[in-house]
C-alpha cells in the first residue's frame, strides 16, 4: 500500500530538466498559477484573447503577403503596434485576474515572473491590474535562488514554493493602499 502512494507521489511530482532554463520558469509559472487560483483569484483571459485574435490576424495578413505582389514593408506598422500592445501591456505577466467574490476591492492581480537567462535568480511580482485604483495594492516582489525549491533531481518541492508564493500574496493584501 505505501509503495502504490510513494509510487502516485512520484508520479505526480512536478519535475524538470535542471540544466533547462525554460523548463524550470515553465514548472514555477505553472504552479504560481495554481495557488494564486486556490486562493480564490479567476484568471481573466482577456489578454490571452487579445494575443489570440492579434496573432490569427497577422496570420492572415502574412498569408496575404505572401501571395500579394507587393514586398513586405507595407503591414509593417501594423505588426509594430501588435509588438508594443504586448510589450507594453503583457510585459512578463504569467496571470491576469479579478478580484476574488466577495472582496472589496475592484482590481485583480497581475503576476508576472522572471527567470534571467545564465542566473539562478526568480523573481515574482505581484502587482495590481489596475494600478491607478484607489484599493490598488503596491507592488510586491519575491526573488529567490531556484536552488531552493528543486532538489538535485530536479523535483519542485512544492510544500516550500506554495509558503513563498502565499507568504508573497498575504504581503500584497496586506500593504496599505494608495492615497489618492
């Protein structure tokens, strides 16, 4: 009986390849997702439509130009104003969301991370999604050596991310508000 639990534990283990940079942010992203979903935040899909619908028109606008007899510069202001709308909005946000029920306040969270590339060092920022809202919170940020969370097997030892991550959110909602 316990080597079928010790078995499904392993199973269900979130591992990564530890000498890959994006499989690690891929699995912190992921489980960052989850426990701020646990606590009752809904992810807002919006941006992800917005993305969605500006990619299939560039599709279609690069299918179009491929069998236009005209050259490329035409549409390029076009795919620069897509490029800036994701950069300037999107930035490194892994979760948009809305504020959970119940909640007084009226702006979601915007979670961002980063992962340099050739560092150890994941930084995670929580922050509002409206920032000029009167029960915006401030802005909070966590970095942390991904040393800490993986064991030499490259197992996500979820037990202490889930206590930063949350540890992370408390602090959001509990820094005082803006002043208008």
């Amino acid at each position: 009986m316990q080597e079928k639990k010790a078995e499904t534990a392993n199973k269900n283990a979130k591992k990564a390849n530890l000498l890959d940079h994006g499989s690690i942010k891929h699995i912190l992203d992921e489980s960052v997702t989850e426990i701020v979903k646990s606590r009752g935040y809904v992810e807002d899909v919006r941006m992800s439509n917005i993305r969605l619908l500006l990619g299939t028109i560039i599709i279609v606008i690069a299918l179009v130009a491929q069998f236009y007899k005209k050259k490329f510069p035409e549409n390029r202001d076009f795919l620069i104003g897509c490029i800036l709308v994701i950069y300037t909005k999107e930035k490194n946000a892994i979760l948009f969301t809305y504020p959970p029920a119940g909640s007084v306040a009226s702006t979601g969270l915007v979670v961002s991370s980063k992962l340099p590339r050739f560092s150890d060092l994941y930084t995670l920022t929580i922050a509002s999604a409206d920032p000029k809202s009167i029960s915006a919170g401030k802005l909070v940020e966590l970095t942390k050596s991904v040393t800490q969370w993986f064991t030499k097997d490259g197992v996500l030892v979820e037990g202490l991310f889930w206590k930063d991550v949350e540890t992370l959110i408390n602090d959001y909602a509990t820094e005082p508000k803006k002043k208008k």
